[in-house]
C-alpha cells in the first residue's frame, strides 16, 4: 500500500487496516532487536509501541511524512531500542539500516507516551472485564446498549455502574502507583 | 449513584466537552479553587489516555496476528486447502464466540467428563480460556482461533459414541496456550517425562454433542496450523495427559508432517529463479505466458536429442542450433506486438529499423547476422534442459507433489544446483514425502551421470527439516507419470530443436538470397551509372565539337568499364579529355581551341529542392529522368536538400517518392530548371505510384525506376529482418545466464582473471 494511503486511513481511525499493514515493515525491526540482544517478543513489543507512537502523530493534524513509513517507523525503533539498552546499561548497538529520520521529529511523542504507559498498565491490570468493557465503550466508542448485550449485563445501567466502578479502581490505582514514584 | 461515582461522570463530561457552557465555568472556577479536584481531573485525564492507548496496544497485538493469519494465507492457499483436503467449496470462516465469560484469573467452570470420558481435569485446563465453536458437523469449516490458530474441520470428521459420523450442530472448544505468558499463567510445564521441550506452543481441542464428547475419525482428520515466526525443524506433536497433581505430562511425540495442499500447477511457476523479473526489467511483458514460454522453451535446443545428435553434433552447431533458437521467439515477439502487448518494444524496433535504413552501405557490416549467430561456439550448455520443465508443468502433474507451493519453493534452487539428476529426484518419487527428497538431495548419491549422480546439496537440508509431507489423497499413477515424464521430455527437447532448425535454415537461406540480390543490385547501379556517363558524355562531346566547328560527327566510342579514361594522344582526344573530366564531375565545361581561339561551352547548374518536413519521412527518393538517357539518375541528399547539378543539354523530369510507415508520398514535375525548388509530398498509394511511374516516359526508364523501387522495398524488409535477428540476439545473451545460473557465475571468474591482467 503507498505510504499516503495509509496515512489516510489514519486520519480516518483505521487502526486495525494501518496495523496490519504496517507489519510487513516488522521484519527488519526483529533483526534489528535480536542483533542487539533481544527477544521475538521484546521486538513485537516495542513495534506495537512504535507503530502507536506513530499512529498517534501521523493522526494529528499539522504531521507531514518527510521519509518512507518504513524509514520512520525504523527510527523510532531504532531510538526506542536503545533507549532501552541505555536504561539496561548495554551500549554497544548495531544498526542495520542506514537511512535514518531525524529523532527530532519523534522524540517529544515518544516521551508523552512513555508517561501515558504507567496508566495503560493499570488499565491492563484491571482485569479482563474491565479492561474490556473500559477499551470497547473509550476507545472503539460502542454503545453501553451494545456492551452490554455483548458483555453479558443484564442493562444498559448495569453496564454504565460497571464501567464507572473499573474506572474508580483504576484511578485508585494509579493514584497510589503515582505516589509511590 | 455514589457521590464519587457522580464526580467521575461529571469529571467525564467536562474532559469529553459534554458540558453547558454556564456548567464548565463554574466546574473550571471550582478546579482552580479546588487542588484535590484539579487532581481528580488530571488522573482521570491519564487514565482515558491510557485506555486509549491500551486499546490501541490490543489493536496493535491483533493486528498482528490477522497479518500472519492473512500471510499464511497467501503462502499456503485457503482455497487450494478447500479444495483438496475438503472437497467442498463452501467455507465457513468463524470468529471466534467466547460463550463464557468466566472470571479472568478464576477457574473455569467445566464440564463434569473430560474427552476421554474420566474426571481428570489439569490446571490448564481451569485457566485457560475456552474459546467455543458451534459448527455443522456435516459441512467443511475452517476456524481461527483468537491467537491464530487455523483449523480446517472437514465434514463428517467427528464420530458419536457409536463410531457413526454426527449430524447436526456440534460444540468444538479450543483452548489455546501459544505464548510464554498464557502458558506460564496457565501452570503449563513444558516437560515430557523428566526431559525440557521447547515449545512452539500447546493447545486443546474437543468437540461435543449435547455435552457428550466426540472423536475424531482418524481416517478424515482436522488439520491445523499453527502460527509461528520461525519454522524450527524437529518440532513434534506431543500428546497431553493430565496428571493427579494437576499438570501435564507431554506423551507419544509425533513428527510433525505437514499435508501438501496441491494448487492448480499451471499457476505456479516452475522458471528459474529472477526470470520473470528479468524479462520484466528488459520491458518485456512478463505476463504473456504464450511469450516467455516459448522464449524459456526455445533455450531446450541447446540439448538436442541425447541419442543421436548429441554425439554427432560439433560445439558449432549445437551453439548454431541455440542461437538460432530465440529466432521462434522473435515470431512470438511480433505476435505479442501485434496484439499491442509490447508498442515500446516495437517503437524500438522501429527506431532502429529507421537508424538502419539510413545507413544503407552498412546494412551488412560484418557478414550478416544469422552468420554471426551461428559463429558463437564458444560454450557448451550446463543446467536443467527447459524441456523437462515443460514436461511437468502440465496437467498430468496436478494433484502430485509437484502441484504444491512447497514444491514451487524449492525449484530456485533446484536450477541453481544446474543438475537436472536433482530434479528427476523429485519427479520420480513422487510417491515420497517431500521432506524424504529433500535428504536425499542433500547426500551424494551415484556414481555416474547417467546413474543420476548428485554431489550432494547441503541446501536443501533446511527444506528437509520443514518436515513437508506429501498430497493427501494425490494421484496414485506415480510409476505412469514417471514414465510420461521421460517420454515427454525427450519428445519436447527433439521437437523445440526441430523448430529452431527449421527456423535458422530458413534464415540461412534468406542471408544467401539477400548477399544474391545485393550483389545483383550493386551490378546494375555501376551499369546504369556508366552507362548514363557514356550517353551523356556522347551528348556533351557532340555539343563540344559543333561549338568548335570540329567535322567529327563521331566520337570514337568511350571504354564503359572505366571512368578515369587515359587519354595519352593529343589532337581531337584533348577535347575529349576536358568533356570527359567536365562530365564526370558534372562541372560547366569552358573549353579554348589553342588553334582556333573557338570556343567550347556547356552549362551544368545547381538544381536545390527542398522537401516540406524531409525529416518526418522515413525514407525519401529524388530521382530526375533525362529525356536523353535510358536511365534515371538518383539525387543524393546534402544538408537536409537534394543537389544535383543539371546539363543545360538535356531536359529533365522530376519524381520524388517517400515513405513514412506504412503511408507513401509522391511528387513529379516536368522539364525542371536550375534553381531552388521546394514541393511538397502528396499522400499517396503504392499502386498509384507505380501508375505515375510507369506514365514517365521511356520503357527503359520506366523499367529501370520499378527496379530500383523494388530493391527499396526488399531491402527496407531485409533491414527489418535484421533488426529483428539482433533483437532475439540480444535477448538471447542476456537470458541465457538467467536460465543457466552455472554459465554466469561460470564465466564471471573468467573475467574477473582478465581485469586482473589490465
């Protein structure tokens, strides 16, 4: 798919179309993972992780694309990765590809979705319920008619206490999380 | 509702913007009031953002798998797997339904009786998720599970308690444990006996009829696929059984053999490797299988008939025979181009038809083509004989192993090893598993060639540890198919050469009617040209002598074999002698008598014509046809004008013909004078032009033109012709190391040495 078909289908919220695509970029980020010491499932992550970093810019309003997805979606990696091995006191890094998007670029969203994670893993501690009814009604925007037949509640005002209830244990949570930091 | 929980809703509205004008302003003064609420909002802030991103994470994490889902797919072919292992074209493709919504991280409730009819129930069994699939038992489903699994249930492959295929509506429950994570949580232990596995993941299947368990009827399994990054060879299938403390042991380990799904073969490609990419890159039209089959199947002339010829045939012939061999291809090519496959290539041939026919002294540079052609002897052929590819590639082979992606897979570097003994290893055990093949290409076996000697390609060991099996249910005629095979491409590989031999003998003896009419041709030019100089010199040599007032009424008769005459006498032959050199090159003649003080003058003057747009034509032809001579006289081009200088003795007339195309132009005029003249071409017919040309005048002119016009006319096709044979030439050099990948890398380290001289 060209580039400026998939930034269109992010501005238009496709999340699911442009992930999928976007993994046929993964497979230099994998060898780039585990040519510096990590895992399959550390590079899974952190791609997950790069592809909302940049799903999130190329959605707002003022982002223009100045390389190649797959360039830019590299870099990231590439900054992400060795943000990482810094944090783990591992310098040395090989890098595979040359071409590079300058860090500039990206460096501020990665930061803002660095804080955003700490509240993400108290969303994914919650509980598979929770965590779902929170994710289907915030983020895929469904109805709380619909939740709740899916769910299983017995009412639409069932499902709408619920969902306050999960947000309330979050937000404990997250508040005792925060000041323990 | 509890006060907090209206404070959230509130703090929602408010972030979300659902707020009254009046109400955000007065929530916004409390904020500010207020720095536990501002609090409050800032956490709540956090946590929306946050389930945004976790949403986008779960996003993110499912994509991936319906990428891999959708590559396999692509790899393995859904349809191709509904055709064979189900036989019915109907597929239901099922999402997974989670019925149950148990707790997370609490036991699952399950049914009293496990599969196997007891009540032993394992950890993995309580914490893993059930997925549920209502399925009819009587049709073809395939299913995937959350995390990928695809599991293709053909129809009637569960049995009842009596042993008789269920009907109707059955519940199939899948658990699965694909990751470290689930198989951690679910106490999984990947431990077989007291040995560690490493484990490419676990999962549980069953199926039940009104809660009763079902089996599978082992002669119509399930098939699953399990999705993976990396296929890692000596993976096997263990068999689970429950333990009283629990856990699971890992029991009976099978090999993990992988069905062949058979495709339509025809829509495979058997080429070698980069072909059709090469082609593609060369501006040939790659999908035109008419075009690049008989091109690859052409190169099968390089192996004549292994019988006969092989030992008759010099390395000339056998390269002659090759060469030739793409000749079939350029027919193709033309054929392509007719049906308007490939207008650039043939606006390039064009080009270079157009380049030639300028050139017309040098048509044939160094001998013609087909000579060249046939005069490159110097290699003997190495590889896979393309007539035993198209021996395979048929219908006869669908439904065999060699109909399969797998297979497909391996034929690059089944024409990289160049040994056609490793091919027919695949071809003659097509009762094997693939994976057998693939080891036993990978060890040195034979002794001879002819006893199908292989060296042995460690390559293919990574094949064989895929572990790929065979065609279920596949064409049981192997030992009639091995036969056909030999059979086939011997008569394929005897046929192709026959062609190309046809094709380069007919060639051949166009060269040799070319070189005759040529050489014809040049005969009658110097003829027509001497001949037109004696008559004009008579003419002018006349004139000379009635100014001088010599009586000689004739001038002794001119040698026509020479134009530099040696005229050593003095006396009327000095007159004779400024005539001569004054006709020759067409010069005004200003002759003095040294006696008489008389004087000898005639005239030539420059005639220029213009032709509207001269260059827009392919070719032009400006002939002037002097009443006085039995010929014409054609007008050689200058600077984009004809020139020719006139004899103000005669008088001439005018014909210009030109082509562009298929199109033809004509102009004449009469009794042209010196000067500039500029005409332009009216379009016309062949058939017309013949008309006018055959109205000019004398018979002997008139006959003289249609000559001339008809060598044209040859000669533009013989330039096509040409165009083309150093089209296949070309072609054929530079597929040639495509088709033999051993020749390039072969004949690379000869030029690597020779650099190494310079």
């Amino acid at each position: 798919m060209e580039d400026q078909k998939i930034i269109e289908l992010i501005k238009s919220q496709k999340h699911a179309k442009v992930f999928t695509t976007l993994y046929n970029y993964f497979p230099v980020v994998k060898k780039m993972v585990l040519a510096n010491g990590g895992r399959s499932e550390d590079a899974e992550d952190l791609y997950q992780d790069a592809l909302i970093v940049f799903y999130k810019k190329a959605g707002s309003a003022d982002f223009t694309l100045t390389s190649t997805i797959n360039t830019y979606l590299y870099s990231i990696c590439r900054f992400m990765w060795k943000d990482q091995l810094k944090k783990q006191n591992k310098q040395s890094f090989t890098d595979i590809e040359k071409e590079a998007v300058d860090e500039i670029e990206f460096i501020a969203a990665i930061e803002t979705e660095d804080q955003l994670k700490l509240a993400e893993k108290v969303i994914s501690e919650l509980g598979g319920r929770c965590k779902e009814l929170l994710i289907l009604f915030y983020f895929h925007s469904i109805k709380l008619k619909d939740i709740a037949a899916k769910m299983g509640y017995n009412s639409e005002n069932t499902a709408k206490n619920q969902k306050y209830k999960c947000l309330e244990s979050a937000k404990i949570k997250l508040k005792a999380l925060q000041t323990s930091h | 509702m509890r006060r907090e929980l209206e404070l959230m809703k509130t703090i929602e509205n408010y972030l979300k913007g659902n707020l009254s004008a009046a109400d955000k302003i007065t929530f916004e003064n409390k904020i500010k009031a207020n720095p536990e609420l501002q609090k409050e909002v800032e956490l709540q802030k956090q946590l929306l953002e946050g389930i945004e991103r976790a949403g986008l994470k779960q996003s993110a994490k499912q994509s991936l798998k319906k990428h891999r889902f959708n590559k396999n797919l692509r790899n393995w072919g859904l349809t191709g797997l509904a055709v064979a292992i189900l036989t019915v074209s109907a597929i239901v493709l099922y999402n997974s339904v989670i019925k149950k919504n148990a707790k997370e991280n609490a036991p699952q409730e399950l049914p009293e009786l496990n599969e196997q009819g007891d009540k032993l129930w394992s950890d993995a069994d309580k914490f893993l998720e059930l997925q549920n699939f209502e399925l009819d038992a009587e049709k073809d489903t395939v299913i995937e599970t959350k995390d990928g699994i695809v599991i293709a249930i053909p129809a009637n492959s569960f049995l009842d308690a009596s042993g008789k295929p269920a009907k109707g509506k059955i519940d199939l429950e899948v658990k699965e444990a694909l990751h470290a994570a689930d198989i951690m949580k679910a106490g999984l232990s990947t431990r077989s006996g007291d040995k560690l596995l490493e484990t490419g993941g676990m999962f549980y299947i069953n199926a039940r009829q009104d809660g009763a368990s079902l089996t599978i009827d082992t002669k119509n399994p399930l098939y699953a696929e399990i999705p993976t990054n990396e296929v890692k060879p000596g993976m096997q299938l263990f068999e689970g059984k429950r333990l009283p403390d629990g856990t699971i042991d890992w029991v009976n380990p099978k090999p993990i053999q992988k069905d062949l799904i058979p495709v339509d073969i025809l829509s495979l490609d058997f080429y070698p490797p980069a072909y059709l990419d090469s082609l593609k890159s060369w501006g040939y039209n790659n999908k035109d299988k008419r075009f690049t089959d008989s091109l690859y199947y052409s190169f099968a002339a390089y192996f004549p008939d292994e019988h006969s010829a092989r030992a008759k045939a010099t390395a000339d012939s056998i390269a002659a025979v090759a060469e030739a061999s793409a000749a079939m291809v350029a027919a193709e090519m033309q054929v392509a181009s007719d049906r308007g496959a490939s207008k650039k290539e043939m606006a390039a041939l064009e080009k270079k038809y157009a380049a030639l026919n300028y050139k017309e002294k040098s048509l044939y540079p160094e001998g013609s083509l087909s000579e060249q052609l046939g005069n490159d002897s110097s290699f003997g052929v190495h590889g896979i004989n393309p007539a035993r590819v198209k021996a395979i590639w048929s219908d006869k082979f669908q439904n065999t192993l060699l109909a399969t992606r797998e297979f497909e897979e391996r034929l690059p570097y089944i024409h990289r090893t160049c040994n056609e003994s490793v091919l027919d290893m695949y071809v003659n055990n097509l009762d094997k598993n693939l994976c057998t093949i693939d080891s036993m290409v990978a060890q040195p076996r034979g002794n001879s060639e002819s006893d199908g000697y292989i060296s042995g390609y460690p390559e293919f060991l990574k094949f064989a540890a895929r572990g790929d099996g065979k065609v279920k249910n596949g064409n049981t005629n192997v030992r009639l198919l091995k036969a056909y095979y030999e059979q086939k491409a011997k008569i394929y590989s005897e046929a192709i050469s026959k062609t190309v031999n046809e094709f380069r003998n007919k060639q051949l003896k166009k060269d040799v009617d070319a070189a005759q009419k040529k050489m014809e041709n040049a005969n009658n030019e110097s003829l027509r040209k001497s001949d037109n100089l004696m008559t004009e010199f008579n003419l002018n040599v006349t004139e000379a002598y009635r100014q001088l007032g010599y009586k000689k009424s004739t001038p002794a008769p001119m040698s026509v074999a020479a134009y530099g005459v040696a005229i050593q006498t003095t006396g009327w032959n000095n007159v004779d002698k400024y005539v001569m050199e004054s006709t020759l090159a067409r010069t005004t003649l200003d002759y003095t008598d040294p006696q008489s003080g008389k004087k000898a003058v005639i005239n030539y003057e420059p005639l220029t014509i213009s032709i509207t747009d001269v260059k827009s034509y392919d070719r032009v032809l400006v002939y002037l046809l002097p009443d006085e001579l039995n010929s014409f006289m054609r007008v050689e081009k200058k600077n984009e004008a004809f020139e020719e200088k006139l004899n103000e003795l005669m008088s001439y007339k005018m014909v210009c013909i030109a082509y562009k195309g298929e199109e033809s132009f004509y102009f004449s005029q009469d009794n042209v004078k010196p000067g500039t003249l500029t005409i332009s071409l009216i379009k016309t017919t062949n058939a017309d032009i013949t008309n006018n040309v055959n109205k000019l005048g004398k018979l002997s002119q008139v006959k003289a033109m249609n000559d001339d016009l008809n060598y044209m006319a040859f000669e533009k096709e013989e330039a096509k012709r040409q165009v083309m044979l150093a089209a296949i030439n070309e072609l054929t050099n530079k597929v040639r190391p495509v088709i033999f990948p051993c020749m390039a890398a072969a004949t690379a380290p000869v030029a690597d040495s020779l650099a190494h001289f310079q």
